[in-house]
C-alpha cells in the first residue's frame, strides 16, 4: 500500500509523511519548505508534494490518504461529555450534539482537495480518517522498537483531538487496544499550555519554557492542586479557572486566554518578559509537578497492570515532548523501556495515521530507524545556493570538513551544521543543528549572543557517542531522539556545565554510527582532540523561526544573525 499521511487537523503543525508496504520513506514539517512556523490553519502541500517527489511516486498512483481525524458518533460519550461540560457556554455545547463532525467533514475536503492539487484522483485513492489519538498511538507503538506480538502499554496527551485529550490503550498482537480516554475540557494539555499563557509564553512552543522554567522554582512554595481534581481514575480540570472559552475567558488588548480572570484574581498579573522571576518560576515548577504527578497516578490506574507485566510504555501526543514528565515515567520501578517517537507532536500523526491505516490494510509497519525522515542536499546544491544568494558569500569546499568543523568548535566558536536529510519532528539531531563544543567555557552565552533568539535562562542539550552514554547518564535506555531527561553523573558535571540544566539533568541524544554517521564521526574526532565525544546542540533556526531546511534558508537564516561559520555538507561558508 502507498499511503499517504496528511497532519494539519487541528489547525496546527500540518506535515505529510509517506508510507510503502509498511516502510516509512519520507515525512516533514509544512512550515519547513513555506517558512512559517507551526504552518497555523495550513494543510501541508508542500510537505505532501515533495515526499511524492522524493519517492517518486505518482500522486495518481496513492492507494489511500490517511488523516488524523474521525468521525464522532452521537453514540459516543466523548460528545454528550463535551456538551455537559460546556453547559456554560451553551453554542458549543449544542454544536458539539447537532453538529459535533462538522470540523470532520471541513477536513475532509480540504484533504481531498489537496489530493487533487498534487494532481492525484480522488475517485481512485481511498481516504482513510484515523481517530487522532489513534494516530498519536499508532507513531508510538507501531514505530517503536518493540516486538509486535508482545503486549505494550500505549498512552497519549495532547490538548485536544476530536473530543479526547488523553488516551490509554495497550498493543495485542500489533492491534491498538483503547481502555479509556479523557475529554474536552478534561485535558492536561490544554492546562499546561493555559498556565503556558498566563507565564507570558506562546502556547505550542511556550511549554518548552515552562518546564525548562521550573527547575528554578518550587514546587511546593504555591499549590496550584486546585487546577484538577484527580481521584479513583477520574480526571476533572478546574474549568473556572483554565482550559476556559466564551465569557469566562481572560481578556488583555482584545485577545482572549485558555483562563479566567479568576485564575489572574488568584495568582496576580500574567507574566511578561524574557527574565525568570518570582512568583512566576515557583508556579512553573508547581504546574509541572502537578503534570507529572497526574500522569503518574493515572498510568498506575489505568496501565499500572500492564506496564507491571510487560515493563514496556509507548507514549505521543504534544505532552510527550515533556522530557521532564518522560524521565519521571521512565524511573517508575516497573517500567524497563519508554519509546517517545521524535514528533510525539501533532506533526507526528501524519506519520500515525499513515502507519494506522497500513496496519488496518495487512501491512507489518517497520521500526522507525532514525528522524532523518526530511530533504537532503548535495555540494552542489549548496554550491548552487551560495552563488545565486544575495549577500555573495565567501565559500571553499573543505577537503576534510570533520577536520574542519572540529578545528572551529574547539576554538571556541558556535558553528551551524546542515547534513544529511532534515530531522522529522522539533528537535534537531545533527542534521539542521547549532553546534559548540560544551567544554569551552561561554560557549552558550555566545550562542545566544550570536543568535540572540533564546532566554539565556534556557537551557542547551548535548548530543553524545553511544560508547560514553552510559558512563554520562547512568542508563542504558535508548536515548535517540532527545525525548526524555537523565540525571547527568557527578563526574561529568563539571565537564560539560554548558549541557547541564539547573536540576542536574541534560535531555540527551545518544548519536550512533548505523544512524548519522557523519555527526557520528564528528563526534569521535572530537573525542580524539579534547577526551569527550560530546557536542552542544540547539536547532538552526532563530527565535520565531522554523528549522532551516534548504541550502538557501541556511543562508537566509546565517546572514540574519552574527554566526560566523555554516557548514552546509562540505561547503565552509565563512563570514
Ligand atoms: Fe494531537
């Protein structure tokens, strides 16, 4: 089967990914190739477009079109559920009972649309809706590097799908098997990301600051519990205060917040600005605690059992890119493996879709192997870009551009690196990254000096050789996509400071030599010239922006901030 995954259901971080007999061949981000960030609203053409054209499959010839979305029977709880709980706000409510698949059939269209602007045929290729947390669940536990016929615990969070916020299932057989899920308004996603909000972030990229805020603060100094109520299984979220629409919502210069004026009567004024300051880091640590702890007794309740008998988790959904909550999850005494694939995100149900609707046609899906899912470009693609941009940059083709790069970072200098396809998912992983060496001293004040687009509070990861993880992390669990934390081991703290969060911690990526070879061999020769193979590594982009993708964009983005060095495959380009 050919299919074809579209993500872009839930107005945000639209992507296509491409599924063959099972096999993942291609899948990327919209706002990679249109520029902007999370593609808001966007359905992924271009996305779509290219990984036909990589694979080289004829639009006509596409066998199915997966979406994350489906239909929602009036039969479901999840509906009668949303219109209870929105008693308040009773447009929605009634919406939710006489018109509750009205985004479903909007959807719906405009994929199909999209189809026949690929130039494909509609009455010829099958459109597949995948329930979103299915799909969430599917980019877990399909692509995860567990056996198939070993039963598996399965979760997923997010803010909100169709109706369902969080998801618990288990895998038998290879079947995903749904044992309970949460509705709107009861989302722990939608609660991150409206106290995401009232700390003064954006929400999508804003809970990155929150849980990198909290180490700073404590937990304990506010209880913010009442935001919940989480007993016997039951999930209720304080609708009076977050997770709010209609009249209940806060108002400031004419935008309307996931909270209420309650929330701000309780807490004080939201928060604006780029500084960690009280009150604000102390309820940062509380909202995570009280994230995590949730979680945790949820998973106990509902796949305690399992995860008992099988010590195996697959966990997606938004929330899954909570690295802090994952490591927590991960030290659970009877979880022995945790898979997060690396667009745990909505990105990632392009993927989950596809690999769902593979399943359901009889195909065994694959193991993911690696994030290097994107475009790839040659020298002379780069070579291409730099003569034809505007700002004439001065270029050399290295003879040994390991050599090269190695003799740039330890020297001090922040150095952008563009190899290899583009990573699939928000974290870069050597192939669209910032690199420094994380034994220089400042060298993460100087990237942010450089690029000035990050809270100097925040911190920065490492990416490290798979022969000296353990020794760093004290663990032997698979670290590949940078999607859980460990506690870094007292020896290297002081080693390499500029990769270690304020808590002690680093969300590390274990670089192996079968999957990046090239970033692979840079850090070896790093770890020949100074005695660590470990590299600082943030995303090519600047603040706001999405991740570069082409040649030119790396350019684009290179001239725009006061880097001095961008190795694009062998090109050196040099200011
Ligand atoms: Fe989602």
């Amino acid at each position: 089967m050919k299919i074809l995954g579209l993500a872009g259901a839930v107005f945000h971080d639209a992507a296509a990914a491409l599924v063959i007999d099972g096999e993942v061949i291609a899948a990327a981000e919209e706002e990679r190739f249109t520029r902007d960030k999370h593609a808001k609203g966007q359905f992924p053409l271009h996305a779509a477009r290219w990984c036909l054209e990589y694979a080289g499959i004829d639009p006509q010839a596409l066998d199915a079109i997966a979406f994350p979305y489906a239909p929602i029977s009036i039969a479901s709880a999840a509906r009668w559920h949303y219109a209870k709980r929105y008693w308040y706000a009773p447009d929605r409510a009634l919406d939710a009972l006489f018109h509750g698949n009205r985004r479903f059939y909007r959807n719906k269209t405009r994929a199909l649309q999209l189809l026949t602007d690929l130039g494909g045929n509609p009455d010829r290729t099958v459109f597949i809706p995948v329930e979103h947390h299915l799909a969430h669940a599917s980019s877990a536990y399909h692509l995860s590097p567990f056996d198939q016929q070993e039963k598996v615990a399965i979760l997923s969070i997010d803010g909100k799908g169709e109706y369902a916020t969080t998801f618990f299932g288990y895998s038998e057989n290879g079947k995903i098997i749904k044992l309970k899920e949460f509705y709107d308004p009861d989302s722990l996603g939608g609660l991150y990301s409206a106290i995401t909000e009232y700390l003064g972030f954006e929400m999508l990229d804003g809970e990155f600051k929150v849980m990198g805020m909290a180490p700073y603060g404590d937990p304990n100094k506010y209880d913010l519990t009442r935001l919940l109520e989480c007993r016997d299984g039951q999930l209720k979220v304080n609708t009076k205060l977050v997770n709010t629409v209609g009249f209940r919502r806060y108002k400031e210069r004419g935008k309307g917040y996931y909270f209420s004026p309650a929330l701000i009567a309780w807490l004080g004024k939201r928060r604006e600005g780029d500084e960690i300051d009280e009150p604000y880091i102390h309820y940062a640590a509380s909202v995570q605690q009280l994230l995590e702890t949730t979680v945790l007794e949820l998973v106990n309740y509902y796949l305690g059992d399992i995860i008992r008998e099988t010590g195996k988790l697959c966990f997606a959904g938004g929330v899954a890119l909570n690295v802090k909550l994952n490591q927590r999850l991960l030290e659970l005494p009877d979880l022995q493996q945790l898979f997060v694939p690396p667009a745990a995100n909505d990105a990632g149900t392009a993927l989950g879709a596809a690999t769902y609707a593979a399943y359901q046609a009889g195909d065994t899906v694959k193991p993911l192997q690696h994030a290097y899912l994107g475009p790839e470009f040659s020298n002379e693609d780069c070579i291409a870009a730099c003569e034809s941009h505007p700002q004439r940059p001065i270029w050399q083709q290295c003879r040994n551009s390991i050599t090269s790069a190695v003799d740039i970072l330890t020297a001090g200098n922040p150095l952008a690196w563009f190899q290899g396809r583009m990573e699939f998912g928000p974290r870069a992983l050597g192939g669209r990254s910032i690199l420094g060496d994380p034994s220089q001293t400042g060298i993460a004040d100087k990237i942010n000096l450089q690029i000035k687009y990050r809270e100097k509070w925040r911190p920065f990861c490492p990416s490290m050789l798979d022969s000296i993880a353990p020794d760093i992390l004290q663990s032997q669990h698979p670290a590949p996509y940078m999607t859980i934390t460990f506690p870094v081991a007292q020896a290297w703290k002081t080693r390499i400071p500029e990769v270690v969060h304020a808590d002690g911690t680093a969300r590390a990526q274990v670089v192996t030599a079968a999957t990046n070879p090239r970033y692979y061999a840079l850090l070896q020769a790093l770890e020949a010239k100074t005695g660590q193979g470990v590299l600082l590594n943030t995303s090519l982009n600047r603040r706001g922006e999405p991740m570069v993708c082409s040649p030119t964009d790396a350019l684009n983005m290179f001239y725009s901030c006061d880097l001095q060095y961008l190795l694009m495959q062998d090109i050196l380009v040099t200011k």
